[in-house]
C-alpha cells in the first residue's frame, strides 16, 4: 500500500478511534488502529465501523490484517509445500 494511503487510513483511524473515545494510548488500541489502516478489504469509509467490532471481537480484525503481510504470505506458501 502507498505510503499517502495509509497515512490516509491511519489519520481515519486515529479520528474515529476519537469519536469512540478509545485510549490510543493502550497496546490493544493501537494494534487494532493499525489493523484497520494496514487492511484493503476495510473500505476507508468503513474504518470506524471495524474498529468499533474489533472492540468486542478483534480476532477477525487482527486476523485479516495479519494476513495481508508479505511474511504471512511467505510462510503460507512454504507451509502448502
């Protein structure tokens, strides 16, 4: 993803994380921050409705984030070999 992009969702991020009154302080938060910005399949205009259901559900947030990284993909490929 370019750069402007995720600054983009990240800015997105950290403004509908303001509106849920979310810590961004804590660990937790900036790791589902992050997940939201870092995920594709998030359109920007629904960060911070994913970010509200990561609250009471982060695994699937996590999840799709995690596996949009080039190590995941890697160690994908050599775990099907």
């Amino acid at each position: 993803m370019p750069e402007p992009i995720l600054i983009e969702r990240l800015e997105e991020a950290k403004r509908c994380a303001r509106i849920l009154e979310l810590d961004m302080s804590r660990r937790t938060v900036r790791a589902y921050l992050i997940a939201c910005a870092i995920d594709s399949d998030i359109h920007i205009n629904n960060i911070g409705e994913a970010l509200n259901s990561a609250i009471a559900n982060p695994g699937q947030l996590l999840l799709g984030a995690f596996e949009k990284t080039d190590l995941h993909q890697k160690t994908q490929l050599m775990l099907d070999q």
